[in-house]
C-alpha cells in the first residue's frame, strides 16, 4: 500500500480497541479526525483527534469525507467493511494509493462460530439496507442463512415477513452485539417470535423450514410465481429463451416489450453480479413489472416505461438484449446500428407478420432460427389427445 495514504477504515468489533490489531491501533493513534457512527465514535477512546458523527442517510456523509481528504482520516467501521460494508463504496471513490483498510471480524465469521455453522455452506445476506424480499432465492427447506439488519425492530418485520409466505417454521436465532460484553442470543420460530428488548447491531440465524414455494435454482420458474395479465413468456419457452441469452456474471440485459417482468428476473436470479433494464410501453405492465421483482427478490431491475428504441438512449449498454414485445423491422435495425460488437440478441415471434420479420433478420444479419412447437396432453371427449401451443419463432444472433 502507498505511504501517501490519507485514509484508513478500520472494522471495529462490540470489543472496541481490544480486538484490533496493531496497525489499526497504531492509526488511531496518528488520527487528526475519526469519523463514524456514534455507536462505534463511543467504542473507542478519545485520543484528542476531531470527531465526526456519520449522518443518515450514508451518503450524506460522504461529501464530509471528501472535504477531509489530506488530513490523517479514520473512518471506523462494522466488523469486515468489504463484507455489505462501506469498505467498497469508499474504495470505488478514491483513489488506490488515498486508503488503506484493517479489517476486524465481520459479524457472519462471529455467528458462524456462536451457532457451529459452516460458513461455506451458509448464505450470507445484508438486508440492514435491502428489502426482506432478497432472501426468497435463499428460502429453501433445510439450508440456513445468516442475514443482517438494520435494527433490532426488524427481527419481528423479519419473522412477519417468512410466516406470511409459509415459511413460519423456520428457527430465528437472533445474534446481537456480538463479541461484545452485552452479547445475547436467543431464538424462537417464525411464527410465534415473541422476542422482546433486541438490540442493535444484531444479525439472526435462520434455519429454514415451512411449506412456501421454493424457486428453483435452474431456469424456467414456475408461471405461478409471476403476478400477469396474460402477457408473459411461458415457462418452457422462457427456460430456452434465457439459456439462449446466456447470462454472464456481470452482465447487464434489455427487456425489451418487458410485459410481466419474466425473462429480466429470471436473467437476474442467474447471479446476483447481474443487472436488466425492462423496456415496457404500459403503464399498468410496468407496475406489475416491479412488483414481481420486488416479490421474487430482484429489486435492482431498472424499469422504463415507454417505446424502444425511444427509451434505449442513455440506458446501461448491454451484453445481452432479448425482444419480446413491439417488435417492428426498424427495431432491430437500430439495434443491429447502435449495440456494440459482440452483444447477444434474441427475438422470439408468434404471428406471422412478426415471424416474417425474424426469418428477414437472419437472412441479412445470420444468426439461428428455430421454431418451438409445444403440445400438451388434454381431454378429448373419454381420451386425452395433444392440445397445440402457438408456435414461437426465435432468432438469435451475435452482433
């Protein structure tokens, strides 16, 4: 690390200074200011440097770092600040050679301990600033999760949360001020939680069990879990259509003609590194667009409503686009004009006219064409015979 440093983040544990190494000591020391919540300012001693009180929200307090920028600066911490701490948005925000960061023991290392889990084999999730929607990908019978929160009120919104969509048998360990001396953990299910006085910092356990619905970790989630109007890709052709656009860590989707939301969020539940813009027209779709991602646990989709390609200017650009809606030849030929090389298309039709435009499309610009035939078993009379989907034309391509 560069000695020309003017900036140290240091992860303090319930312990104060006891725990801290020697170097974060030894910062503390040399600090002209501390800044920090007051929950973790009156963890350590006063030393004679400046104290500043980080505000709510956290980002108000960032222009008061920047004004401190060339003074010997600590900022103090929960635990392991590259662990959902503040540790990367100060990273990302200064220069490699501004900051240096001791980290302490994050709270999920702490909890593991108390409970004997596996740390491997647990899911770690921050919700102290995210909805309690995140964890529906994890809300598997029989696997546990360690989850932090933003108070010790949101323990009781938590346990509400999973008994409300059957997950009410679920163990709720409730881990606060861990490694500290008013440490306490205590437990109750879901369903009858009735823990009184938690206190902050707290993070729980959660053993999952109940008989909610379990997304599937492959593509293709069940129709029932998206709220539709009857615009939606159905299950089938939307396992083959996000295998096709095949989603990369990191990777950033259009949704264009979005309808219910379902090829965005199932692009998303692909890795949590992920983004998708949904382009649609409606208003009402829109809406019901973001309530299916805030339901199903994928609250950083961007929605746009309005026409593409009106609304495509200024957007993210993508890895990967797919068309599913307002389909028009002058689309994709602005695609085919404005995406950069190497971005993934894919298009899928149902009527002829639409279909007539994809087979265009792979005749100027290459690609695959295929064509999807489903059929379903159906009564017929005192038989069953194989009742007939809408075939679906799609047409993929790599710019």
């Amino acid at each position: 690390m560069a000695e020309a440093h003017w900036l140290t983040i240091i992860g303090l544990g319930e312990d104060g200074p006891e725990g801290l190494s020697a170097a974060s000591q030894k910062a503390l020391g040399e600090a002209e200011v501390v800044m920090g919540s007051k929950r973790h300012l009156a963890l350590v001693p006063d030393s004679g440097a400046e104290r500043v009180v980080w505000p709510v929200p956290f980002a108000d307090g960032l222009p008061l770092l920047d004004g401190l920028r060339g003074r010997q600066t600590v900022v103090l911490a929960s635990g392991d600040p590259f662990w959902f701490g503040a540790g990367s948005i100060l990273a990302n925000r200064y220069e490699q050679g501004e900051w240096r960061s001791c980290p302490g023991v994050s709270v999920f290392s702490l909890a593991a301990s108390r409970l004997g889990w596996a740390l491997e084999k647990t899911s770690c999730l921050g919700c102290h600033a995210a909805p309690f929607s995140r964890l529906r990908p994890s809300l598997v019978p029989g696997q546990r999760a360690l989850v932090t929160l933003r108070d010790g009120a949101a323990v009781a919104d938590l346990a509400a949360y999973l008994a409300g969509i059957g997950f009410g048998g679920t163990r709720v360990v409730v881990l606060e001020g861990l490694g500290g001396p008013h440490e306490r953990v205590s437990e109750a299910s879901a369903a009858s939680y009735d823990i009184e006085g938690v206190r902050h910092p707290v993070c729980v356990g959660l053993e999952i069990a109940g008989d909610g619905s379990v997304l599937t970790s492959a593509t293709g989630q069940s129709d029932e879990v998206f709220d539709t109007d009857g615009q939606i890709t159905k299950r089938v052709i939307r396992a083959v259509t996000v295998s096709t656009l095949a989603p990369r860590r990191g990777e950033h989707l259009w949704d264009i003609g979005s309808g219910s939301g379902s090829i965005a969020i199932e692009w998303l539940m692909s890795h949590p590194s992920t983004t998708a813009s949904a382009i649609e027209a409606r208003s009402d779709r829109a809406a019901r667009i973001k309530k299916n991602a805030q339901t199903l646990g994928q609250d950083r989709l961007f929605i746009i409503e309005g026409f593409a390609p009106v609304m495509l200017d200024g957007l993210p650009s993508p890895q990967a686009v797919f068309v599913g809606g307002g389909l028009t030849s002058d689309l994709l030929d602005w695609l085919w004009t404005h995406l950069e090389t190497g971005t993934r298309i894919v298009a899928n039709a149902v009527t002829l006219e639409t279909s007539a435009l994809l087979s265009e499309a792979q005749g100027r610009f290459g690609g695959s064409l295929i064509k999807i035939d489903l059929s379903e078993a159906a009564p017929l009379g005192k038989f069953r015979g194989w009742k007939a989907a809408y075939p679906v034309v799609q047409w993929s391509v790599t710019r």
